[in-house]
C-alpha cells in the first residue's frame, strides 16, 4: 500500500487511532475456531488453527518515519478459576507489506475527502450486499 495513503489515514505524528484490520502479504495472524482441551487419558485436542494475513488491531500507529505500523491488540481471557487475564500485543509491521485497511465503519472517508455513500438499508433485494 501506498504510504501516503497510510499518511492519510493515520497521519504521521506518531498518534494512535482506533480499531481496524490490517491485511498483509504473510501470513501474519493465527485464529483458533474454539478451545484446545484434554480429553481422556491426557490426550490433547487442539482446536483448527488459520492462518491468514489479516491482523486484528483494536489501535494502530504509523511511525512518523513511516518505517513502521505499530498495531495493538487486547484478549481478554477467563481461566478456568474464574480471574480474567489480559494479554497484550504489539505487532510491529513493514508498511511495505500492507495490501489492504479495514474500518469498522466509514469514518476512514473522511481522511480521503470522500463523502459517506447514501444507502437505502430500509429493503433488501435479492444480490445486494448488506454490511
């Protein structure tokens, strides 16, 4: 991706902006679809892992050299005593190998200077694309 684009989006003073996805050119996130267990006899279970190159960051930081996007991500976890823990993670990314942003909403088009598109959301039709 471009790294003016990354400029435009998150500016280059080295501040932090909410959450987004970023998707990269490696396979650079790993996501369990349920929990590893222990069955009977001690025989462990993991649960399918995928991998894929989309970085779920809840905020991200564009160096204001632009050499790097640092991104961010919390888990909470609930241990099987009842206490919740937080696992903290600080991904540091080459700009270079950001392919594509997802936003949670349209406040990126903003940065861009384009205005929010007008959807009609009150009917759906068969083929639209709903998000």
């Amino acid at each position: 991706m471009d790294a003016g684009l990354l400029v435009k989006f998150f500016g280059n003073e080295g501040e932090w902006f909410g959450a987004c996805v970023v998707i990269l050119d490696a396979d650079a996130g790993i996501k369990t679809s349920g929990p590893d267990s222990i069955l009977s006899g001690g025989v462990k279970s993991y649960a399918p892992r995928l991998v894929s190159g989309r970085v779920q960051a809840d905020a991200v930081c564009l160096l204001p050299d632009q050499t790097a996007l640092l991104t961010v991500q919390q888990v909470r976890v609930k241990q099987s005593t009842g206490e919740i823990s937080t696992k903290q993670t600080l991904t540091v990314i080459d700009p270079r190998h950001v392919v594509a942003i997802e936003f949670n909403d349209f406040s990126a088009l903003d940065a861009l200077g384009i205005s929010v598109p007008a959807l009609d959301m009150s009917e759906f039709r068969e083929g639209q694309l709903v998000g």
